[in-house]
C-alpha cells in the first residue's frame, strides 16, 4: 500500500513561463533517444522533468551528457 507524506513541500524553482519562484514537481525519466529499434536499449538516458504547480509548464533536461 503506497503511502503519502503530508508534510512534504515542494520545491521551488524558477518557472520561465511565470517568471518567478514557484513550486515544482520534480521527477527523473528514463527515455528512448535512438529511433531505431535494433538500438534502442543502448540510447536509454536519464532526464530530469519539472513541472510548475502554478501554471503547468514543463521542462525537461537530460542529466547524462556524455
């Protein structure tokens, strides 16, 4: 059974779109770069997704730059 952690805050980031600080959901996404099928399990990389709890805007910024 998942649980919820009422005293958790969000953090506050920048929000471009609202130009200022605001809360932020942050999370951390594996995805698919390569198109094609035979090497898609070599081009997985991680990415960090934000998304503004005011306005709803999202970012993405891949975390490997290898």
């Amino acid at each position: 059974m998942a649980t919820q952690n009422q005293g958790f805050e969000a953090i506050s980031e920048t929000c471009d779109e609202c130009g200022r600080e605001t809360p932020h959901e942050v999370s951390v996404q594996i995805r698919t770069e390569s198109q094609k099928r035979e090497n898609a399990e070599f081009s997985r990389e991680p990415y960090r997704v934000t998304e503004c709890q005011v306005c709803g805007a999202s970012a993405s910024q891949r975390m490997n730059n290898a």
